[in-house]
C-alpha cells in the first residue's frame, strides 16, 4: 500500500485546492510580471499572454474556492467517528476513508 492512500479524503482535496490557489496566484502574478517586463523584454507589453495567464490563473483560483466549499459541505455532513488509533474525533467521507490525524485507515461498519 502506498502511503498517499492513508490521506483522509477532505484533507486531499484540501490540499489540492490550497496548491491551486498558490499556482493560479503564481501564474497571474507571473503574467503580470512578464508584461511589466521584469522577467526579460520578449514578452512585454505582450497583451494576449499576460490575458491567457490571468484568464488560467483566474479559473485556477475559482476552481479552488468551489472545492473548498465542497469540502466544507462534506465535513459538515460527514459523520464523526472517534479514531481507535489516536482517540481524536476524525470525519468521515465515504464508507471508506483515514483519520485526519493519523493517518489510520477506516470503515464505516453498516448498521442497517
Ligand atoms: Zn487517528
């Protein structure tokens, strides 16, 4: 088994939301610094790049705001489940997840 697989599922998508933002915030920044010309002159004034990285780097942002409000729904309706590993209140998203603090893989027993 491969270590990423004991993540919990909230904490992934939290974390790749976070990257998001700080690469669609890169890219924007870097669009303005290619056309304010601090990054070499080949691509100053250019309009059409600096839109393109904008544009990208603006949807990369928006992406990473719904997923964050995605995973803030989730742990809002996500059922608590105390971890037998660590004792800590953890969540759980889908029958199958990890504890967010340990790493401790769990299940959802059915109950039905
Ligand atoms: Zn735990």
């Amino acid at each position: 088994m491969k270590n990423v697989d004991r993540i919990s599922k909230i904490k992934r998508l939290r974390t790749w939301a976070n990257w998001n933002i700080g690469l669609g915030i890169l890219l924007m920044y870097i669009g303005y610094a290619f056309f304010a010309g601090y990054l070499g002159s080949f691509l100053e004034k250019n309009y059409l790049f600096m839109t393109i990285l904008l544009i990208i780097g603006f949807f990369m942002t928006m992406v990473a705001t719904v997923l964050f409000m995605i995973s803030g729904m989730i742990s809002m309706t996500a059922p608590q489940v105390e971890c037998p590993s660590c004792g800590k209140v953890t969540k759980m998203f889908g029958k199958e997840d990890a504890c967010m603090f340990c790493g401790q893989p769990l299940a959802l027993s059915e109950e039905k």
